[in-house]
C-alpha cells in the first residue's frame, strides 16, 4: 500500500527520516487568515505531528475571496476562524494534532502558548503582534518565519534565534511597517507567494534542513513583475534589546488595562478586557432576550444589533464593535451593554 506520504518521502532531502521529524514536531500558527489557513493546510497535509492555531477573529464573507479553509456556511454560522480551519483540517488528516483557540493573541497567550513549541508561522496582521512573536522567540529560542501581504507585494524572512537578525533589528533599515494592516485591498497570488516561502521554510526547520535556510529576506510584487532579495545579515545589533548582548525583551512587557483598537480596514473597534475571563453567554443572551434585543449564537460567540452597529461578545470577554470607527464612541456602547 502506498504511504499517505510516499510523494514527500521520495524527496531526497526529506526522506523516511525527514517525514519521522515532522511527526514529532509543534507548530504554532498566529492568525487563521489568508496566510494562517493556507499554512495550516500545508502543514497538516504533509504530516505535522501537532499544530495550534490561535485567532481573535470569526469568518466574514469578504474572507471567502482569500482563505481558502473557509466556506459560506462558516459566514453564516458566524464560526471563529481558529474552529472553523481545525474542523476542515481534521478532516484532511485525522492524525494530526490540532489545537484551536479564539484568543486574542497578547504577551500573556504567547507565553503559555509557545510552551513546547518547535517553530512559530507569523500569519497576523497586526505588527504589535509580531514585535511581541519576536521578543517571545528570543526569549525562548525558538525560530519564527514572519511574513506579510498586501496588494500585489509580499514578503518573507526567517528568524533564527541567536543567529539571523531579529525583526526588532531590521526595524530602522528595512520598510517593514507598510506590510502589516492596510487598506489597499490584496490579490490572492501575492498570498501564495509567500506561502510559498514560509512552508518551504518551515519545512527545512522542522526537518532539520538548516542548512537549506535562505538567510536573506525576500520580498516580491507578482503585479508588476519585481522579485529581490536582501542580504539583512550585517544588520544584527549586539545593542538590540531583543536579541542583543543585553537582552530585555522590551515588547513582551504587559499592562493590565482595558484595551480598544480599530481593527484594520474595518470599521470595526476591538474593546479587550484587562484580565482574561470567560463570559457567561447564556446569561447575557437572557439579559438582552429580556430587553427585547434578538440575539445570534453558536457555541464560541453571541452577536446583537445596537442601533446602526452590532456588538459581538467571544467568551473570553473581548468585543467587536461593528459599524463604528471611533473608539470612544465604541466603548459607550460596550459599557451601556456589557458593563
């Protein structure tokens, strides 16, 4: 009989052993958006052992053009990304591990969410985030790809604890900042360009290919036909606080306040409590059914309409409010409702 991974296996560079490696080894996928999904489908299709997704987000109907995990009934059960992909992966490979969690990804999460990990995908779009991913892979020493996409541009860059330049190096030389958030919408070849790079990438890491790493950053614009690569390895700071002589990790510091951000290219504002603490939907669905508000739920979230916007609630606490931009405006409504 045919192995499941025969294809793979007959590559030279991957072989019985290679496939062996990648059954031990614990990704982390920050993000279950364009890059996170299609990453996580790579992974479990060639074999991960285990694989943990986190995700603050639900599937939208403007995510179908792009994430490819994701269908229409996802939008209409309002389905969390993180749940919807490790229900379409399992059902790709039920030998894999998958560990979804509806989080917002802060220094808190990653601390406990990194434990025992052997690689780290950025797939966010919040550069915050991925200053925080930095630190928290310096920290403990484990290597994260970052990558990024919007328009018809991307890019792609491996990061190697104790070895590469870290991205807090890279900050003052390279123009990294453009490629987090935008509103200059995205094409879906840009995205499997860098899926591209970050799959064959985290294939040489969790194969023990090191070897085989491109050292350089690579960035494209499948567009306008322009393809280059940056040689960043003089870029290394001994007095980068991240990864330097003196290492402070400056990005995994944590205030324990309630938090409010416009989310990107979205008129939509996420309202975070200080501490982590999981609401009782149950209970509010009652209290808003009691005041004459319809209410839609599934197991992870309830959704209500308030005026022109529509509040919903995680069961971690966090809130979206849609169909404002204002952030003060965006946390009256949250305290009129969810105090």
């Amino acid at each position: 009989m045919t192995s499941r991974y025969s294809r793979q296996e007959l590559f030279l560079p991957i072989g019985k052993k290679g496939q062996e490696k990648l059954r031990s080894k614990h990704v982390l996928m920050i993000g279950a958006g364009a890059l996170g999904a299609a990453n996580a489908e790579f992974l479990t299709r060639a074999g991960i052992g285990k694989l943990t997704i986190a995700d603050r987000d639900y599937v939208e109907w403007s995510n179908l053009q792009r994430q490819q995990l994701y269908c229409e009934e996802d939008v209409l059960e309002r389905m969390p990304k993180a749940v919807a992909s490790a229900r379409k992966l399992r059902a790709i490979n039920s030998d894999v591990e998958i560990i979804p969690h509806v989080v917002d990804v802060g220094v808190q999460e990653l601390e406990q969410l990194t434990d025992g990990v052997d690689l780290i995908i950025d797939a966010t779009d919040n550069f915050d985030i991925r200053l925080m991913i930095n630190d928290i892979s310096q920290k403990n020493k484990i290597p994260w790809i970052y990558g990024g996409c919007v328009g018809s541009y991307g890019l792609s860059y491996t990061i190697l604890p104790g070895k590469t330049p870290c991205l807090n190096c890279l900050l003052e030389t390279i123009p990294l900042g453009g490629i987090t958030c935008d509103t200059a919408g995205v094409i879906q070849p840009a995205i499997q360009m860098v899926i591209a790079h970050q799959s064959a990438e985290a294939l040489k890491i969790l194969t023990g290919a090191f070897d085989s790493l491109r050292h350089k950053l690579v960035s494209f614009d499948v567009w306008n036909n322009q393809y280059r690569t940056i040689n960043v390895s003089s870029l290394k700071k001994a007095s980068c606080p991240s990864c330097g002589e003196n290492q402070t990790y400056p990005f995994l510091s944590y205030d324990n306040l309630t938090k409010a951000a416009i989310l990107c290219g979205r008129d939509t504002v996420q309202i975070r409590p200080g501490k982590v603490q999981e609401r009782d939907l149950d209970h509010l669905e009652r209290i808003l059914t009691a005041q004459g508000i319809q209410t839609q739920r599934n197991p992870f979230l309830l959704s209500f309409p308030v005026d022109s916007a529509r509040l919903v609630v995680f069961k971690d606490g966090r809130v979206f409010v849609h169909g404002i931009k204002d952030i003060t405006e965006a946390k009256k409504l949250y305290h009129r409702y969810l105090g």
